[in-house]
C-alpha cells in the first residue's frame, strides 16, 4: 500500500505574528477580524461539546447544532472576507422558528425567572456555549465598530444563537426533571 505524501499543517507563515484572511491579505494577528473568527471558533467548540452532551436524549438539538457548527464556518469565512462564501438569511430564519417552537414547549412562567447557570452537567454546557456567543456579539460589535464592515443578519443570528442556547439549556434541564435554582436578592 503507497502512503499518502506528508502534509504539515504548520506553514510557519504566521511565525511573525500576521495570518492570512480568506481573501489572501496579510494582517496582523491581533487584528480585530481575529478576534471575532477566534471567539467563532471558540463558541464551535463548545458547541461540539454540547452536542456530544445532548447523547440520544435530544436528538433533533443535536442535528440541529451540527446545522449551527455549519452555520458558524460560514460566517467566519464572511468576516474573514472570504469572496465566495456569504451567510444566508434563511438559517436566521430556521434559528427564530425552532427556538420558538422550544420556547413554547417550556412552562409559561420559565423566562420570568434570573436562573443560576449549570443544573445539570448539559445545562452548564450549554450556559457557557451561551456566555462565548455573547462574548461573540461583543467583539463582533468591536469589529465592526473599528472599520470591519459586518452584515447585520450576522449580528441578528449571533443575538437570536445566544437566546436559543438559553433556551435549550432550560429545556434540557426541565427535560431532565433538574429542579433550578433562581437567582434571589440577598
């Protein structure tokens, strides 16, 4: 049997502290477009994690995620000023309904509550997915804000990506009989 030729994935071309964009300009590394592509690749992660979490007790969220990890490489490419790659509108779309549909399902008091994170061992999982997405919307807004131009259905699914990870958590946690915590004044 031949072997494969050997390919490294370490070009060394980032060695001085620049990297490529998806268009082929060399920036800095701590160039604000980074910092966003960087923080999506974050929230991907943690994002495989919630999936491998979710098992086969919801598998329609796990599907559904994998649809998001999709969804996160495309808007990455985007803001990495890829030329052929643009996020489409409809999975903004796809996010609202299906984070609607689980909305409905939750008790009708559930959004009235400030809940501790975490319940159960997904639930956590989740709450941080949650806090990087946010973490994402900020230094998207940053980015934007020094001069990288940002689509708004961009912003819009990371804000709406953000509510649906509150969402499932507390779906989870219910599904799971987890009895939360709420946030109390001292």
């Amino acid at each position: 049997m031949k072997s494969k030729p050997f390919i490294s994935v370490s070009t060394k071309t980032g060695d001085q502290g620049e990297s490529s964009l998806a268009d082929g300009q060399r920036v800095s590394k701590d160039d604000p477009l980074f910092d966003v592509v960087g923080t999506l690749d974050e929230l991907n992660s943690w994002l495989g994690l919630v999936v491998v979490k979710l098992d086969a007790g919801f598998p329609e969220h796990q599907q559904f995620l994998l649809t998001v990890q999709h969804n996160l490489f495309y808007i990455g490419a985007e803001v990495a000023l890829s030329p052929q790659t643009k996020f489409n509108r409809e999975s903004l779309t796809k996010l609202e309904k299906i984070s609607e549909n689980l909305q409905k399902s939750l008790q009708a008091d559930w959004y009235q509550k400030f809940l501790l994170p975490g319940g159960t061992e997904t639930g956590a999982v989740l709450d941080i997915a949650r806090t990087v997405c946010r973490r994402c919307e900020r230094v998207l807004v940053k980015a934007d804000q020094e001069g990288c131009q940002i689509r708004p259905v961009i912003f819009k699914y990371l804000n709406r990506l953000s509510d649906y990870l509150f969402v499932l958590r507390c779906f989870v946690n219910h599904s799971l009989e987890y009895q939360e915590k709420q946030w109390r004044p001292i």
